[in-house]
C-alpha cells in the first residue's frame, strides 16, 4: 500500500491542507498533522464521510426533473411588409416523483372499488341542451 502524506494528498485535492485536516477530524480521522501519513483506509473513512454529508448515502432520489428546450424560427411580415424572422423558444421542465409501495397498495383505484362492490354504477345523463338561435342578421339594401 502506498501511503501518502497530508501535504500531498491536499495537493491533489487542489485544496488547503488545514481544510483537509479539519475534514479528517470531523471524520473520525483525527490526532493527524500536516506531515503524517494517510492510509487507505482513512481516505476511504473521509470518503464515506463527505458521501453522507452531502446526502449521496446510497439512498436513490425521488424525484427526477427532466427539462427540455426547444428553439424554432417563425417568419412573420412587419409594418412594411418585409419578411422577419423571430426566433422563439420553448422551455418545458417535467417532475417525475416516484411513490412508495406502501402508498401505491393503500390508495385502490376507483375501478377496483367498483369491483369490489360487485356493481358497476351507471354514469348520470344529462338532456342536451339546445342553445337558442341568435336572430338573423339584418341586410342593409345596397345603395345604386
């Protein structure tokens, strides 16, 4: 195994020795100065540290956000009549949570609770509506 000093090791990290110190002690890596040796299994316990610190425990996300933009061009004439173009551009953004299992199962979905009661209830009909016709439109005798 290589062992790599304190020193080195925040060289390449590109970051302060005294803040890799102060991360090693919050780790349970402590007692260390700047020229100790570093074994693997203390980079592995700063590792694991700074994984649950930063909420990337192994735990798998809920929520997944999908954002899509699209750009087209539109050619509309202006006040002259000249051909313009405007570039328009469309952004959607879509949030996709994944439910837990428990929640799935607790919550029947409204056709199975019609099967469960052994009877499909009817759909109430409504009588269409007729609207009243708007009255003729006057014509205006045209002039000779």
């Amino acid at each position: 195994m290589a062992h790599t000093t304190i020193e080195q090791f925040a060289t390449e990290l590109k970051m302060p020795a005294g803040l890799l110190l102060e991360q090693l002690g919050k780790a349970g890596v402590g007692g260390k100065k700047e020229g100790d040796k570093l074994s693997e299994t203390d980079k592995t316990k700063l590792l694991e540290f700074l994984r649950k610190q930063h909420g990337m425990a192994g735990e798998p996300k809920k929520k997944i956000t999908l954002t899509r933009k699209q750009t087209s061009e539109i050619k509309a004439p202006d006040a002259q009549g000249k051909a313009r173009t405007i570039q328009v551009e469309v952004r959607k953004k879509r949030v996709f949570v994944k439910r837990d299992e428990t929640e799935r199962s607790s919550k029947p979905r409204p056709s199975a609770r019609r099967r469960r009661n052994g009877k499909r209830k009817p759909l109430a009909r409504r009588p269409k509506q007729r609207l009243p016709r708007p009255p003729p439109k006057r014509r205006r005798p045209s002039r000779p």
